[in-house]
C-alpha cells in the first residue's frame, strides 16, 4: 500500500515509519520539522519506497494514498505551548486538511488522538466512555480542545462523508528518539540523570502517569488502522506510576548520586491518569508487552548515546 505518515519525523511518526517500511509498503513522510527531525528516518533515505515531503499541513496539499496515519502535532507540553495558536491552528486546519485529502483519495484516515481529551480525569482508569473533565480556557486546553476538536470533525467526515476513519486515544509513550529537551517527564529525568544533575519533580510527585513503550504503541496503531473498529480506542500501558517512583527507578537506574528536587506544579496538571485497555483487548487483541523497567533499559541506551557528559 501507499501510506503518508504525517508527523513521520517525529518521535512515534518515525517508529510507525520503520515499520511500515518493514513490511514494504511505499511510505511517505511528510513533517514541518518542529519537532521532528531529518536524523530519525535517514535510514530511509536512498530507499526508493520512502518519501519526504516537507509541508505545514495547516496547508492543503494533493497527494494519492490508501491509508493516513495523522500524527502530525507537537506533544510535549512545552512544545506545544510555545505557540498555542498554532497548535489549535494544527490540530484544527491541519486536521480538517488531512481528512479532506482523505475524502478525495477515499483514504483510511486514523487519528493520534490522546489521552488529554479526559483532561484533570475524575473517573479513574478513563474508559473511552468517560467524556472528560478539560479547562477549556486553560493553557493545556490549545492541545486537549484542540484534540476534542479534532476527533469531532473525524468523527463528522465518517458520519457526514462515510470515511473511514480510525481514532487512537494514546496515553504517555516512551522510548528512544524522544528528544532529550523536550520536557517530557522520561526524558528529562534520563537526560538528568545521565548528566548527573538533580531530577526535577513538579509537585509532590504524587500525581500518576501509566507509560507504554513506543513499539507497544505502534503495533497498537497498526491493528487499529487495519481493524473494523472505529473507536475510540485507548491505547497506552495500565501499569500506574506515581511521578516520584518514575523519578526513583530512573535515578537506580542510571545514577543513585543523582539528587531529586521539587518544583512547582504546572497549571491544570492532572492528577492521575491509567487507560482501561478494555476496548483495545477487545477489538484489537492488543495489549502492552514491555514493562516499564525494559523499557526504560532501551531508551536510557538510546541517551546515552545521545548525551556525552
Ligand atoms: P513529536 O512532537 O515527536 O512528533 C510530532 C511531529 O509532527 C514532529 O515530527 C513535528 O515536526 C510534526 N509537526 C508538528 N506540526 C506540524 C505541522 N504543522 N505540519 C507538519 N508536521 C508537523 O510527538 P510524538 O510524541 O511523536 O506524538 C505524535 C502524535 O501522537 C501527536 O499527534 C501527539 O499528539 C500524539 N500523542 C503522543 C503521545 C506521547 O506520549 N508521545 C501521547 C498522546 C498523543
Ligand atoms: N513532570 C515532572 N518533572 C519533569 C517533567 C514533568 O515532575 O521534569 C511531571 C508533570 O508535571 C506531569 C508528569 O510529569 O505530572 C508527566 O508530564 P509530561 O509532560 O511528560 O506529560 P503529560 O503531563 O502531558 O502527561
């Protein structure tokens, strides 16, 4: 098949592209670069399958493909706070011109939605049913809303056009290529740690994350895309964390000199958060198989070779 990747250069876009490459499809990778990177699919380069396609889909643009995977959207938070308006800008415009490409080429459409549409979640662990508790005046909302917004307008070209259409509730994912200054909590803590410097934990640390290895996750898109299910679906590792015990089992890890400090916590964090996999059991016959510890094995060597101290 042809498949566009929007989002390719990134993190998770990159690992969807390896393996679709994998089992040789023809691939094309289209991303802005904001915060992707050229470095995460050069493997690709001279492969006569692959494609890169340097485009801000908050453009239209013309392409002929079977499936869209759209990815394409800043993740972290300080990434897509830097310009809240064009994150809405994406998640919206972009959204819609992806899915209008869609409707041309009678393409399957999946969309990386994300576990924020539950917001500060007050229903513990979120089944897709839950229909959140977001501040729509906040400053995560350019990304939750913005999200919520983009699962309306899928959900209105399958109802409205007959696409079809795919949506993937993702929760925290993890792993190599994440980048080390993207403010995530892996990723800062690794790269601190690594670097010897204290780990900073926003809070008390007593807020909770369930983190899925980011091969776990791919292999969940792929079923999804495939699968009669439309979803909702979530997707993301049930294994529940508080942030400190993330903070302590990096610093054993990687270095148990390194000290841990408190900061203040950002404005409408959540307090806790685990995906009922229900659905993605059901449907999908998925479920996450790396635990955390192997997990963090790969991408703590992954940033280590990254960092050089
Ligand atoms: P990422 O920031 O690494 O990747 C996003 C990619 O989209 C980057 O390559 C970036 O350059 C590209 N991009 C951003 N704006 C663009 C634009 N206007 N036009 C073209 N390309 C653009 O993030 P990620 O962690 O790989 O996340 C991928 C998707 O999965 C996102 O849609 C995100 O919302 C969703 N998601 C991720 C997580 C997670 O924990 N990683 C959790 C929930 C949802
Ligand atoms: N966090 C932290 N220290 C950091 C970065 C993040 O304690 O250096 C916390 C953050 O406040 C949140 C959790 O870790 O409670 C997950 O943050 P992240 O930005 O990775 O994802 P999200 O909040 O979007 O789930």
């Amino acid at each position: 098949m042809r498949i566009l990747v929007t989002g390719g250069a990134g993190f998770v876009g990159s690992h969807l592209v390896d393996r679709l490459m994998n089992q040789g499809h023809e691939v094309l990778c289209l991303d802005n670069f904001y915060t992707g990177t050229k470095t995460n699919i050069k493997q690709w380069f001279n492969n006569p399958r692959f494609e890169l396609i340097r485009h801000d889909i908050t453009e239209p643009i013309r392409l002929e493909v079977d499936q869209i995977y759209h990815l394409a959207c800043p993740a972290s938070p300080i990434h897509y706070q830097f310009n809240p308006v064009k994150t809405i800008k994406v998640n919206v415009i972009g959204t819609l011109n992806m899915l209008g490409l869609a409707k041309r080429v009678k393409a399957r459409f999946l969309l990386a939605s994300t576990s924020e549409v539950y917001g500060d979640p007050d229903v513990h662990p979120q089944p897709e049913e839950y229909r959140g508790n977001v501040n729509c005046i906040g400053i995560r909302s350019c990304y939750d809303e913005g999200k919520r917004v983009a699962e309306t307008l899928a959900f209105d070209y399958y109802r409205e056009h007959k696409l079809a259409i795919r949506v993937a509730r993702i929760f925290n994912t993890y792993g190599p290529r994440m980048l080390e200054n993207d403010g995530r909590v892996v990723s800062n803590f690794i790269a601190q740690a690594i670097r010897g410097i204290p780990l900073t934990v926003y809070g008390d640390g007593s807020q909770t994350r369930s983190f899925c290895y980011v091969s776990d996750l791919v292999e969940g898109l792929m079923r999804l895309m495939n699968n009669d299910y439309v979803g909702p679906v979530n997707l993301g590792n049930p294994g529940e964390y508080t942030i400190l015990q993330l903070a302590q089992t990096i610093q054993e890890m990687v270095n148990p000199d390194a000290e841990l400090i408190y900061k203040p916590l950002p404005e409408d964090d959540p307090k806790q958060r685990q995906p009922d996999i229900t659905k993605a059991k059901h449907y999908l016959d998925w479920q996450p198989t790396i635990p955390l510890q192997e997990g963090l094995k790969f991408t703590i060597e992954d940033f280590r070779q990254k960092i050089q101290v």
